[in-house]
C-alpha cells in the first residue's frame, strides 16, 4: 500500500468516522475540532503534530508512531497506547479525558499529563519513568508493577499506589499525597 506524506497542515472539523485519514507520514500537522472516535488510525505516523479539542475515543492505534505529539482538550477514552510503536514514542497530554485507556506494558518515559482526567486508566507494567502528573485526575488508575521512578505526583490527586507493588524511587508527592500512599497499609493520617 502506498502512503502518502503530509507536512505543516492544518486538518479542522473533519468526521474521520465517516472516511479514514490517509494512509501516511504526517509531520508538522494541526489537527482541530476533528472526530476521530472509533477510526482506524493503525500504522499511522506522527511527528511534532498537535491535535486540540479532538475526539479520539477507541480509535485503533496498532503500529502507530507517535512522535513529540501534543494532545490538548481532547477525548481520548478507551485507546490502547500499548498497541503504539514504542520506537521514539513521545507525547504529552493537556486538559484531556483519557478514562479507560491502557499503558499496559509500555515505555512512556518522560511522558506529561497535565490538568488531565485518567479514571480508571491502566499504567500496569508500563515505564513510567521521570513522568509528570500535573493536576490529574486518578481515580481508580491501576498501577501495579509500574514503574514510577522519578515521576511526579505533587499536584494530582484521588489515586492509590501500592509503594510495595510498583519501583517509585525518587518519585515526589505532596503531604497530602504520600498520605495516601499510607492507605494501602491501614495507615490514617490527620
């Protein structure tokens, strides 16, 4: 199959549920406003691209690359972002609702989360490392045999890390939420 190669535009208000995005490179692109929910987006690739108030909800992302991608105020529930390439993968993630989706098992190092809502998101088994949650959301978030090492928790809240489940050194929380972190053992703080 033949692909094609995009570069530097700009993509708004586009119903991909209707018809697929091209097959191809896209590089540089702004996508607006556009609905992606349920499309095929496998095999795509991405590079220093931005989507802003996008739906991308149980979009496929199998052999995806996503490279230095910027999500912000989107709808990205339920995707599986271990199906991605993890060769360079590179993203973060501004005022977006990622309920449901799944880092099960992946590389998300230096990954930012930022003002985002990741209920009930699986990070089980998934790197972690030097990963940044800025005033997120993490109710009912799974992280188990995480590893966490560096990542910063200070700002976020509703979540529940089991310190003897997941690699968290170095990993920095507020008061508030290394308290939390005590829960797990029947630990109450006032």
């Amino acid at each position: 199959m033949n692909s094609e190669f995009f570069e530097g535009l700009t993509f708004e208000s586009e119903d991909y549920t209707m018809r697929p995005l091209p097959k191809g490179d896209y590089e540089n692109c702004t996508f607006k406003e556009c609905n992606f929910s349920g499309s095929d987006l496998s095999e795509l690739r991405f590079e220093d691209c931005e989507f802003i108030t996008c739906n991308l909800s149980m979009a496929s992302v199998a052999n995806s690359a996503f490279r230095n991608v910027t999500f912000r105020n989107c709808k990205m529930l339920g995707i599986n972002f271990e199906e991605c390439s993890q060769f360079g993968i590179s993203f973060r993630f501004e005022e977006c609702n990622l309920s449901h989706a799944s880092f099960f098992g992946g590389k998300f190092r230096k990954t930012t989360f930022t003002k985002s809502r990741l209920h009930e998101v699986i990070f089980t088994e998934s790197d972690l490392v030097n990963s940044v949650f800025d005033e997120c959301d993490l109710s009912r978030a799974v992280f188990d045999q995480t590893q966490l090492e560096g990542a910063d928790f200070r700002t976020s809240f509703n979540f529940s890390i089991n310190p003897n489940q997941n690699r968290m050194k170095r990993s920095r929380f507020s008061l508030h939420g290394a308290a939390s972190l005590l829960e797990i053992f029947g630990i109450k703080t006032e």
